[in-house]
C-alpha cells in the first residue's frame, strides 16, 4: 500500500469515517503475495513511497497482467517498465484507463490515492536525439512519483553554446538527471555549471567503442566534475527514481 | 570564494561596516588564476559552495603547497585528497594549522567563514574492516563541506543480522552511503529498505575476481534495489560531495 | 549403463534369473559408440550415476534423435537440454512418452531402472521472475537423477524480508541453489544465512552493465559468505549435477 | 561460540554439572560486538559451524590482533588467512600457541571445544608447484574446520599417466578439490572420472593471456564435466569452506 | 599461377612439347589484378603454394563470382570460405563443376594441374559434435591442398578414456589440429600425448562464460603442453593452411 | 550556414546586389533552433565550415526528414550517415535531388553555394574488400566537404607488394586514410612508408578475437609507426571530416 | 639522414663547393645499419623528414647510447623518449651537449642542421595538472622537429569557463593537441570549438574505472565532435609526430 | 628419459656392451618420481623427445635445485626458464657446468647423450630490440631441443625495407618465429612472404592500450596472412617446443 493511502486511512479513523476493524483489514492484508512465479512485495510502497515496479522484461504478457491485478486490487498505482508491444497490449485490454507510452515503453495506471507532489522540478538533459527513449522513460517514471518535470534535449558538448545558452535552467531545477551515449562527455560540463545534484544515466547510443554504452558509463564514472553519480546503461527508470529520493525527503 | 564569505562581504557592505572599493578589491580578484602548471578556479566556490579540491595524486608536494596557498590566501578553506606522506607532511610545514587524517589521505584547512551547515545526518555504512579508508575519505569530505556524519561499521550481508538489527539508523539519515568491496552485496539490501538517497561507493578490496573493484562497481550498477547511484571505485570523496549537493539543497 | 542397472543385472545373476551369457553380452556393449558425429560415452551412467546428457544447443533434430535412441536403446534415460522447439518436436515425434518442459528447454524419457534416490531436499531459490527458466532447467535436471525438489521464487534482496520470511526452507533444505541475475546478491545473503552447500547460478538476466550475466557471475564468485560456489551463467544443469553429486554421496 | 561449546554447555546444565545462571552467562554474551572498525558476529559459530574467520589483507596488525583477542576469549577457535608477515608476528605475539603456515599465509589457534569431525575424506589435487599455497590455504581450512585431508600434487594433464595412476584416490575421496592455473584443464579430467563433488579453484599462476587466473577461472566455469562448481581466483579458503559444508552435512 | 602450374610449363619447354611465346605470354600475366572492389594476387599461388582464397563474409554474390571467375580464368583452383547460402548458390550457378560444403561452409573447384601431395596425413580432432562445422572447414581446405585428413569426432575430456582409446591415432598422424569449444581442455590432453605439432582451434561452442569462444582460446594459449600453437576462434580454415605449410616443407 | 554562404552574402551587400536589410534577416535566423527532440546547431557550419550532420542510427525516418528540412531550408547542404533503407527511402520523397549511396549508408544534398575546394589529394587505402563499406562513407563525406578523393583498394598487407607497386600514390597524398579490419596491420606498413598525416579507421570486419573492431583498433593505438591517428571503428566519416580539417587548414 | 642535410649536400654539389665524390661517399651509407640488438634505420629521416628516435623503454642504457652514436655519426639528430634515469645519465655522459627533461623523459641532441621550420602554432591543451608530463612529452617532440609550441594548462571541463576565456587560443593555433584522462570530455568540447585538426591524447591518469586510460581513450574515440583523431594512451610522442606530419606538409 | 639415450641402451644391448639385467634396471626407474611438491614426468623425454622443463616462476630455488637433480642423476639434460637471480644462483651453485643465459633467464645442463639434431634451420625474427629476451628464450629453447637457430633483428614494419632486404632468410629457414609487441604487424607480413610455417609470439612490450601483450596477441590471431598461428604472450619457449615438433618430425 502506498504511504499516502495509510495515512489517509488513519485519517479517516481518527475522524470516524472509517471503522477500526475496517480499517484492519485493509491493513492486515499479507505484506507479500505469492503467484507461484512471482513475490509481490505489497509493503513496497509503504516502505519506500512507491510499490513494486514491474520489469517487463523476460516476463510473459500473463505474468505482466497477473501482478498488474494483484498491485491494482490493493488501490495502488500499477507501473511497467521495459514492455515488449505484447506486453503493453495486454495490459491495456486488462486495464483500459492504463497510459502506454511507446518511446519510453512504459504503462501506468494511476493510484487510488494520488503521491504525494515532490519538491521542486526535476531537469532531464539530454546530448542527443537517440537518447530520447531512455529520457522519456526517466520523465514518465518521475511524474508517476509526483515529481515535476522539465526538459533540455539535444544539448550536446560538440555544440558547448546550445547547454551555456540554456544555463538558467540548470540553476532552478533541484535535481538533473543528464542522459548521454557516446562519449558521455555531458555530465562532467553539467556537473561543473550546476550546483544541485546531478544523476547521470549513460545510454547505449554509439557503435564501435561505444561498446554497447560502456564509453559513457566510464566518462560518467571518472566525472572530473565531483559529486556526480551515476545508474547503469540505459537505466532512465533508476535514475528517476533516485531523484524522486532527493525530491521527497 | 565561498558562497558564504560573498553574503558576509555584501552584508558588511549593507550594514556600513566595509566600504564598497573594500569589497570591490576583494570581488574583482581574477576568478581564475594560473601557476604555469595549474588553473585555479577561484569562483568554484561561489558557484557550487566549496572551493576548488586538490587532487593530491599525481602532484608534486611543491605543486600542492603552491596551489593551497593561493586559494589559502583568499579566506577559501584548503581541502587536498589522495596525498602521498610527502604531500601531507609539506603541507603540515606550510600550513601548521592544516588537519591530515592518515587513514583518509586528507588534508584540511578551515576556511575563514565556516562551511554553511547542511540540513540532517549523513549516514556512512561500511560492508568490511578493509573499506574503512575509503569511508573516512567520505566522512572527513563530508564534514568539511558542513554535513553532519554518523557511521556503521563491518555490517556486510555474510551476518545480515549485524545490519537488521540497526535499522533504525537506515531510518533516520538524510543520505546513506554504502561503502562496500567483493561482492558489493550491502548496497542493493540498504537501497531496499531504506527511504532515502543511498550513494554506493564500490571498493578495490578483495582479490582475483573482485578485478579491483569491477564486481562491486557491477554489482551496484545492477543493484536490483531501485534508485541507488553510484560512483567511482574508492571514490569517497565523490561520494560525499553528492551527498554534500543534496544534503545542501 | 546406469549404476542401477548393472546393479539389478548382477542381482538377478545372483539369483539364478539370468544366465551368466545374457549378462555376459548385456556387458560386453562397447562403452562408447561411434556415430560419425558424434563419440557416446555409454559408461558414463556406470561412472557417475547417471547417462550422457544430450546438449541440443549446435546440433540438428536429426543428430540429437540418432544420439537418443542410441541411448535409449540401452534402457538408459534420455535427457535432453537447451533444446529448440525444433529439437523437442523431433524428440516427442521419435520418443512419444518423452516429457517436453518448455520452460526449463529440456526433455525426459525415464530410464527403465529408476534412478537411485538421493539424500535430502534440493531447495532452489530465485531472486526474480525473470530468473525461472533457469532455475526450471536446474529443478527438472535434479529429478531426473533422483533428488526430491523444493522452490523458493521471486525473493530478491531488494525486499529482504521475503527471504527472511522463509527462512526455516534455508535450514531444512540437504542442499540450496541460488538462481540470480543483475546484482546476483541474493547469494551472499542466502550464504550467510545457510549452512548447509549454496550452489550459486548467475543469469543472463539484465541488461545494460550486467553484460548477459558477468555482474551476478562476479557478485558470486566474491561473495563474502564464505563457501558459496560458482557455477557458469545461466547453467541450471550444471548447478542440479553439481547438487545431485552431493546428495548422492 | 561454536556448536560444539553450545552443545557441550547444555550437556553440562542437564548433568547438573553447570548451573543454570552460569550457562545463562555464557549465552548471553552479546551476538555481534563492535571495536569501531569491526562488527565481530559471535554467533556465525553457532549459525555455521565455525566462527567468523579474519580475512588479513587490508587489516593492520592491530586490528588483526584484536578482532582475534575477542573471539579468542570466548573460546572459540581463531582462523586468519592471507596474513602478511607482520601479522602473522603480531598474531604469534599476542598467542603463543598459535600455529602459522607461511606458505599458506594462515594462523590457526584451536578452540577450546574441538571441533566436530566431518566425514569422510577431502582430496586436494594440484596441477602444478606453483599451485602448493592456494592448495596449502585450502587445506589448513579443511583441518579446522574438522576435515580429513589428504593430497595429490602436480598430476597435471600434459601428463595424464600421473593423473590416471593416482585414480583411486579419486574414487575413495568424499569431495575433491582441484587447484590449477594456466589452462585449468585438470579440473575438467578430473570432473569427469570422479562421481563426487568437485570444486575448482583457479590460480593465478601463469603469465600473458593467464591474465592473473582468468584463463583457468574461464576454463573451470565451462567444464565440459557437468557438476563442477568454482570459487574465487586463488580461494583456497573458500573452497575448503564448501568442501566442509558438504562434508558436515 | 600455382606452384605446380609454372613448373608443368617449365617442363612443356624443356621437352619442347610448349614453345617460348606461349609459355611467356602465360607466365607474363600481372600478378595482381585489379576489380575495383579487390585487388586479386595472382602470385600467391607461387609464392605460397596455394592460390588466394576468397573470405566469403562480407562480400556480395557478385563480388565472390567475379573473383572466382578471374582466378579459374588461370587454371588455378578456386577455393572460397564463410559462404552464406546466396554465395554458395551463385557460385554453383556459375561454375556447376564446383562442390559446396554445406557443413564447411565452402566451395571448391580444382585446379588445372592437381596440387602437390602434402607428406603424412593430418588428423582432425574435435571436442564435441557442435565443433564438427570448425573441423570440416579444416578438412576440406586441407584437402584442397592436398593432405590426406583423418578424423576423430567427440572425444572431449569429460570421458578421457574415449580419448586414450584411440591413442594409436595421435601417434601415426603427422599434424593434429585440435578443435574444441567450452572449456578447449582437449588441446592440453593431446598436446601431453603426442610428439607431433597439434594446432588447437577455440571454436565458439558454448555460452554464457564461453564468451564466443574467449574460454576455450585463453586455455589453449594457456596450455601446459608446451608446443601448442593456436589459432583464431572458429578459424578451421586458418589451421588447415597452418598444417599445409608443415605437410609441404 | 555555411561559411562560403556568409562570405558570398557579404560580397553581394558589398557590390550593391543585396540590401542590408535583407542581409540581416539571413544573418538574424537563431543560431540553434529547437525541434523539441532535436536541437539544430545552424551555427556549426559558420564554425566549423560544415553544417550540422545528421547520424541516422536511432532517429525515425520521420525525424530524419524534420532535421533536414530545417537545414535545406536555410541553403546549407543536407548530409546523412548510417541510414536505414527507410530513412534512405523517407528522404529520397522529401528531396527528389538527394543522392543516396546505397554502400556507404549516406544521403547528399548539395547547398546553395559549394563548399569551399580543399588543398591537395585525399587517398583512401582498404586493406579488403569486405572494408569497402567504410572506405565508401569516408570517400563520399570527404567530397561533400569539398575533398579530391583517390582510392587504392584491396591491397592488406598479406601480399605486401600490391601496396609496394603503388607507392608513388602514397607520395602524392595530401592525407592518407587507411581502413582495414581483422589485423590492422596496413596502418603501420602505409604509416611507415608514407610522409604525411596518416588516420587509421579499423573496421570491424572479421570474426572471433576480431572482437568486432577491437583487434585492429589496438592494432592501430599501437603502430609502430610514429604519427598514425585512430578514429573510432568503422567510422569512416570521423576519418574523413579529420581529414577535411586538414586539407581545409 | 635528414632530408635537410640531403638538400644541403645537393645544393654544395650544384655550387661546386663539394665534390661529386664526396657526396657519393656521404650519400653511399647503408641505409640500415645492424647493431647485433638493432637494426638503425637510417634512411628513415629522409623518408619522414625525422630520424629514427631511440624508444627508451625496454633498452639498456648500454643499447640506448649505443643506437645514439650511430645517428649522431652521421650527423642527424638524436631524440630518445621513455628514459630510466639510468638511460638519461648515459646519455649524458656520452654526448655533454644533449638536453634531457625529466618530466618529459626525453633526451634531445639537435642535427647539424637544424629542421625545417614547421608552418604555424601546435597548441596544447591539458585538462588537469597530472596530465603534465604526456603534454611535455608532445612539446618536446614537437619542438624537435621544428614545430613552434604554445600551452594551455589545467582547463577541464569541470570549469568550462576556464577554456572560454582563453577560446582565441583555440581559433590561432594550426593543430591542437587535447591531453586528458579521468573522464576525457575535454577533448569533445575543444573538437566541437575549434576548426582545425584536433589530436586527443588520453592518459593514464585518474583510478578505478578510469582503468589506467581505458575510460579517456573511450570517450575520446567516441568523440560526439566529428573529426577528433586519438593516439595511444600517455602517447605524447606520437601526438606530437601527427601534428608535424601535417604542420610539415 | 631421453629417446636418443633408450635407442642407444638398445644398441649397446645389441652389441653386447650392456648386459640385459643392467639395461632393465635403467629402464626400470619409475617413470613419474614423487618430491612432494612435485611429480616429475621422467617418461616424457621418451614420449616427446625433451625432458619435462622447470617452469622456474613461483618455485622457490630449492625446489628447482631439488627437480633438476632427479632429472640430471637420470643423464637427461636440465632446461629451466623464467629463473629469477636467486634460481639461477641456485642452478650454477649446484650444477657448475650448467649454462645461464641472463638475457633469456634460462639455465641448461645438456645430457648424457646429445639430442637429436633437427631438419633445417630455425629463424627467429624480431621487430624492435625490446622483444629480444623473449626471442632468446626461443633461441636458447630451439638449440636444446638439437635445432639450428638463426636471427633477424629490429625488421619491425614501420621501416618495412629492412625486412625486404632480408628476404632470402625468409625463403631458406624451414620455421620462422616472429616476436613482436605494440602492433605486431610483422607476422602478418612474414606471414605473407614466407612458404614455410610461421609461429607468432606476441610480447608484453609497449604500454597504454598495448595492455600487457594484447594488442599484438589479437593482431596475430587475426593474421590476414593465412596459417600463422600463435601462442601465449612472452612464450618464447613454446614457440620453440613448436618449431621442434615440426623441425623433428
């Protein structure tokens, strides 16, 4: 269960709109749910502010619907990742109202209780075009998790005036999630300009001795612009979420 | 220039008690200075909160004395990493003042205003005896750059009960950094059940396959625990200064 | 020859119901056979206690039917890994009671001596969903030499108390494998927790710097649970023979 | 405190030879104790079957010596690897009766209890001299940890005659532990004509493309003799850990 | 021109059955020829033994064919590798004498004048029967240049005695060519046994760890049979010429 | 715009031609214009004296055309690497006067005003003909940047006197490419012979330990002959926009 | 010999002031000479307008003087680099007249006629203080061969400012040569500034995932400014020799 | 032992110089010889023509005077290699008329009987003078094993000439051995030249993204020169075994 659901929950007991053992059972329901395949951790949510994500990835479009139920039964919000088209089918003729987004390869469905608004605005920057579906997929993830977000795309070092023309938004945001492939080289110019955090997410653009995107990943690694950090190979997911970290505490 | 002496500098002229050529001659030094074998950034400090670091490795003790006290000069505190015994000890000579921490490899020398106080407690975990170097790196940066430091040590999941059993304290940091060599297992069990920002700093201890800190660095990479960042291979010092740009927002 | 099997034959010389001749030409079978492309080790079964295991992975239906039968013909069972839709086909066309197991890749036709049964429980344990064909490839590989099978799905660490939850599984089990992907740190908190041998599998699940399952292989092989071992990523065979010779002992 | 000490103190209260109160103070020494740089977990005796054991690379002397004063002092055995020489000197210092194998780079000092005998017989083969100290660790483990152990040297298989000579120890040995650099190849003969466990360990012996063990670690992880599991580069420990897990089951 | 070619024509003017004119204009052709797209030397055959053989990967039909047709237009044999099934059906199209190796992959036409017969007869050794497409490919272009090839199919370490059995092999060939994937073990077991040079062919049998054939290379550079030579992964072909030069000299 | 562009501008206001209200309203276009998934650098042409080129791997057919329909707009020439069939196709039917190379993956179109002609000859050297790809996208880059182009193609080093016979080519260069796969060793032979700047492009053309380009990018680093430059692999156009950059100086 | 000192004797033969015979005898020198351990290429000047220099690393300073007598016998230029201190004092020793730089390692003796002055100004740009003697090795080399020189020192992009400032630097120079480790970005953004040939060199400086000049060398092949060529790691020699390849053409 | 001493037992059997009874006795000594830390392969000189080598790396001295002396009191000769100051010492101490080759770190007692003298002439070429102790570890190996060695030093293919010049060695050595590092272009070129069998050692020379013998290994493996093969890195010696294998068949 989301945090926002309990504490709304206790709120409605303290003003005796809801019945103590009401308000049990709905609190007593198991914390983790076996489907033989899968462990639903229930208590995610309560835990860390959110509830369990669904990796798309090597799953069947069953056992993306078969979670999906479990995590939308309780009331909270259903998010996927990583979906193949089938995935994503399926989970739209499961859950209609679901949002799909095919450049992110995202699907959301909305809590009962909608989060908590986290403070401030996120910045994703991005060097280039083919960087966009890993940056969408930070965006979607954050505003699932009441983060604001703004946007600065196709900003790369080879062209340094297109980022130095755009500065002012890297002072307001309070967190920057900066997504590059290639030579990742865009961080550690964002680490030196801005004084927030800075989350850098390398991505698998590139050829050669991109590697697959290890080049960005060991540019971003060796920051000389202290105080980066930094998320694996095309993980925009785990970079917003490291945000929406910073953001709600 | 620190951010701090720039208000104190702008309040004296506020309140009559420097007169504005003073506070000119002070604000129009060069933002950046060159030694022949060094550029330093003097407005570092204004634009991200904390001077120009000295990275010691790689330097000669008279290239470290010489660019110490040129930012000495100016009031900016003096903060030196990586240092050789040479460069600790010239330094000692040059400025009797400066405190070196041997297990850290630091050097520190108070600026003339104190560091602006960060809000909460930083939170450093270290998996094994062996990392504590890289930790203290962590913790002495972090306190120069006014954050507050608390520590749990030797609590790697091979006796998970040791960490269990110290929840609470997962519970009340601002930022955790997870300090952990071989398997680099810690980080993915703190960024599960903690709330908040957890920074993963992978360690070169361990041997054969640990390929100097490649297994942990992977393994944090991957962590299955969502939202953990990560930085450099004993980089501790980067790992405070995130959590510094978080804890200063 | 399966041990059982020569075992039984000598049994029934004992006894009088089979002549020493029959016995004689039962035995005097070539310990290997040559079929042009493929060299099989009939006394394999007789050596370690169970027949050569077909890898279909590089070879065409046609070869792996012309294997099986060779095998099948001396009452040995057929087993069969890494099977394509192709090779499974073309096995359940020449062997119609053989068992397909889609998940796991892999196909059986039971001996006509059963197998000896071995000592204990096999627990198999799984940090995802995604891990399952793995570990469905370990558990099928385990019951067909004999051991009894128990399973423990989807309990990786970034929700400790999953595992934590089941822990009298760890203390029960003979032997546990450990089926993991991504940061593969499931192992090291399971090695912590058991006594009893941890057999750990990394997978190829993952993406980016999990490069197709180096990350978990490297966690596993660092572990800081002393006395977990290692087997090849994504070898759920190997980990079950590995189980199966400690069980049988 | 180790099983054993735990066993014999409930033998003591039930003969009436301990007092209750007594016993009561014995067991309620803290489970885990903390020296600032060290969480010390008294309890992995209990939970394991031996206590914790202190890993020397990156530890002064020091911290070596007094790590090992408070598990001493609760009776337990002490076990040190990979010690340099200064602590194995200040081990010796501190404990007299400590015994230190210089090519194993170990200490050993026994428990007050001994401990249980395990059964059976583990054969530890080496492919080379190079190999002795990784083969040496593993077998002063063993030995503490309460295994018989006996040994095979230099058979490795550019000359298998010695190898196959040698082969009924392969088939008297309960587990088998195969140490070998360069090709690693032995581990796959071996894995071959033995039926029980079989645990490889890489060394880095070897030059050029051995790449400090690489080429044996790879070797061994794709043995073509299913069932063989692999530690660390060079964990004789490790391995010996296993082989105990297996023979005290 | 092969070798065998020029001194045919040398013989026809010595006995006066070829005039000087002929013979010149023969021999006079340029020795490289130009296509646009390739660069053909013409007088490797002379040089080497062997005409120049066309690497099919990454060439169109029509490229190959048109190679092909220039070197046959000389009576020098045609002899064409890594063929997918477009070049291999264009080749057939154009010269219908050619014989295609489905399995080798390969196409071969011969030469005017047969080619020189290699002394002694190669054998070709393979690990398993996922090798046996690397192993053919050395068959074949042995044979084309004219070694006698024998075989032996599937005799990996993990059954020796398949190996020792038929020892008598290694014994009387005057070149082995090693071929293995997984763990390249076999190359250090018949390197131990026999006198004569043995080539070792990694091929890219195998998966997760194998790394496409990295494993069984680095064991077979690593071998502790001193004298084993190696090739590149899958490179049958490589190897087979290798043998030709030792057969031929 | 391009360089030539703004001269050419200039000298109209110059001779009266064009008002300098006109003039300014070219002049005035933003130097970067945004797309929303792509940021144009209009300046880069100005700059660098090429415009902006459009890397197709990764963009949408769709975004491929958006791109290029801002640049053609304002007179500067479109040029586009690594394209699709589909992105081939999409901008063929928007710019029926576009050249695509179907070999080296590229579409031109020229601008309004031809770029500037470079001083002396570029030389494109392959070692095979399976580079031919590569060597084709650095041709047809160098030529819209105004470059002569010569060509020697198919001369690796295997049968050294191809490349020998044409030396006086590698004397009349201004610049050398060199492309070649599999060993790369042709850079270092041309690198050795030739005086002027040499760039290796290594391709990745080969299999096994050709690691996709790794072997003969090393290769290159590493040449024994003093002055040789590398570019990333396969990366004809990098090579051949180097190669502009000089012959433009 | 020096193509200087070719055109110099021709010129003496033309004026009459040296006999034919003389220049015969001068001019009739072997062009390679063999030392037993080396074979000193002598005509390489002649061919490259630069004579052989003596690669320290690896050669006894016995060897290292002995190769250096036989350059400067004839009147060329000695330059050696990678010099042991041991290999610097010989050289001393042995020709009073030689200028060594110990932070470069090098040693140099000018020819008798001095070298062809290069066209324009190499620029060297240096990321950070550490990358100071790779940098001095370029200058030197470059100055050797007649190559006027300017710096730019410590101006990463952690600063950007740094490098805007000086930017007409960047705008006057004829060829760059970018020296960067850790994460290498600088070369990116002076590539995407400048017009002319830019030449990155990465260095070894930096730790962990910086993996001794890997994470530089990546990001700089990856370069997202077309047109950035990169020599081997901590090669300055060769950067240098690149420059005056085109400085000289 | 040896095969030329058994053939010569034999002989003087024949003749009656040597009783039955003595001839068994030698023959008679157990073929493998256990030291402890060390089983010696005393049949290995009769099965492939050269007594078991000492590996001198991580033996201690006494464990290489302890080999040696069962090798030699059987009147096999000793060869050792990779013997460090203190082995050789050892070496000449208890054998004074053992050779030491300080260049090659080799050490050789010839036996009672002189080994068989090989077919042809054995060249060893090497690129640059850093690669000679490498090339005399070959040499000194070849002439043991009853080779005859010739060599051609510093022909690296920066200045290709010099190895031009030299062709003819090329045509009349029946194996060549070519030792490069950095590139290690020159096999590829020898490769192309030469009829006879090449064999290639790549070596450690060079630095940066030479990595320790990498580049060259990886170039050697990727020959474009046909039937080159390779062996490990530094490995002098098992170049030579492999000349001898060929040079003695």
């Amino acid at each position: 269960m989301r945090r926002e659901r309990v504490r709304d929950l206790l709120a409605r007991v303290a003003d005796g709109s809801l019945g103590v053992d009401g308000a049990l059972d709905t609190l007593s329901a198991e914390p983790t749910e076996s489907l033989g395949f899968a462990t639903i951790d229930h208590h995610r949510a309560l835990r860390q502010g959110f509830p369990e994500v669904i990796y798309g990835a090597g799953k069947t479009p069953e056992q993306i619907v078969a979670i999906a139920s479990r995590i939308a039964e309780r009331g909270d919000g259903v998010f996927a990742t990583r979906l193949s088209g089938d995935g994503a089918g399926a989970l739209t003729s499961a859950f209609p109202a679901i949002e799909c987004n095919a450049v992110a390869r995202t699907a959301y469905l909305a809590p009962d209780t909608p989060p908590e608004v986290a403070k401030g605005s996120l910045l994703v920057v991005t060097a280039g075009t083919s960087d966009l579906p890993v940056a969408e997929e930070a965006a979607v993830t954050a505003r699932a998790m009441g983060c604001e977000v703004a946007r600065l795309t196709d900003v790369g070092v080879a062209g340094i005036h297109r980022l130095l023309a755009r500065r002012p938004m890297l002072d307001t945001a309070r967190v920057i999630i900066v997504v590059a492939g290639m030579d990742g080289a865009l961080s550690s110019v964002v680490g030196g300009l801005a004084r927030v955090p800075v989350i850098a997410v390398p991505t698998s653009v590139g050829y050669g001795a991109a590697f697959g995107g290890i080049a960005p990943l060991l540019t971003m690694l060796n920051s000389c612009a202290a105080g980066v950090t930094v998320v694996n190979i095309d993980n925009g997911f785990g970079a917003a979420v490291a945000a929406a970290r910073i953001m709600h505490a």
